[in-house]
C-alpha cells in the first residue's frame, strides 16, 4: 500500500488528495482511470489524466466505460504541462513509456508506476479489440479498488 500524508489547503483545512493518471497519449489508459476514480470515489479524490505527448480520445476507450455507465465522451487528451500547477498528491504513470518520460511535477508527494498493455495498439477484429479494451479497464478498477482507496482509508487515520 502507498503511503501518503495529510493534505490541506492554505486555510488549514483537509482537500480531497488529487490523482493524475499520465499515458504517453492521454488516449485511453489514463483517460478510463480518470473517469473511473472520478465517478466512483470523486467524493474522495480529484481525478485528472494526462499524457506526454497529446492524442485523441479513443472512441472505444469511450465505449467500454459506457458499457459500466460512466460517460468519458467529453474528455479530451491533455499535455501534462497543463497539471503543472495543479498541485497533484499522486501521479500514476500506467504505461513504461510515460514513467520513462514522464516530468517531475511540483509538489506530487507520491509517484507510483503501473504498466497496463496499451489496448490502443489492438490490431484484431473489432470485437477482438473490444475485448481487449474491457481487460485493461477491468483491470485499472481493480488496481485502483485495490491501491489508491486505501490510501484515503490510511489518510482519514492520521492524527
């Protein structure tokens, strides 16, 4: 589990910790975790996605999380220079391209890595794709289920 330390604003009062995922083209990956952590524990964190280099979103990055009701269809891939002032608690790269790349952003106390395959990159059938699509953002809900809750739960305890 990752550890991380309280976080307060300049008023001396507790904010949500903010999360950016960063991919190499803000497409799919980082995009599908952003959605997810935002509509699921968007009460507990901020959620922003990012890439290090801009692309477009990926319609079937669009249609999967649909398929569980979240609605990522006005995303639009971001260069991460825009978070630079944002204040991000974590940065989670999700792809080794981006954790090779990826700069160091003021003030992130926490950068974790995880590579999840790039579903981009699927050459099947579209069904075949799809599938694909599916593993990898069932396995991101998992992976953030599992990692970043618990740092809020860790978070709430500190004295």
């Amino acid at each position: 589990m990752v550890m991380i330390s309280r976080t307060e604003t300049s008023e001396g009062t507790e904010r949500k910790l903010r999360v950016l995922f960063v991919c190499t083209h803000n497409s799919a990956r980082s995009q599908m975790a952003e959605g997810y952590l935002r509509a699921y524990y968007g009460d507990l964190f901020e959620a922003g996605s990012a890439g290090t280099e801009v692309g477009v979103l990926n319609p079937l990055a669009v249609a999967v999380m649909e398929e569980i009701e979240i609605d990522i269809s006005g995303h639009r891939s971001k260069l991460i220079d825009e978070f630079f002032d944002w204040g991000a608690d974590i940065v989670v790269t999700v792809c080794d391209i981006a954790h090779q790349s990826c700069p160091l952003l003021p003030g992130a106390k926490t950068v974790i890595h995880i590579n999840f395959p790039d579903p981009s990159d699927c050459g099947g059938i579209p069904e075949e794709c799809l599938t694909l699509f599916r593993n990898v953002r069932n396995a991101i809900i998992a992976w953030i289920d599992r990692t970043l809750v618990p740092v809020y739960e860790h978070k709430r305890r500190l004295p």
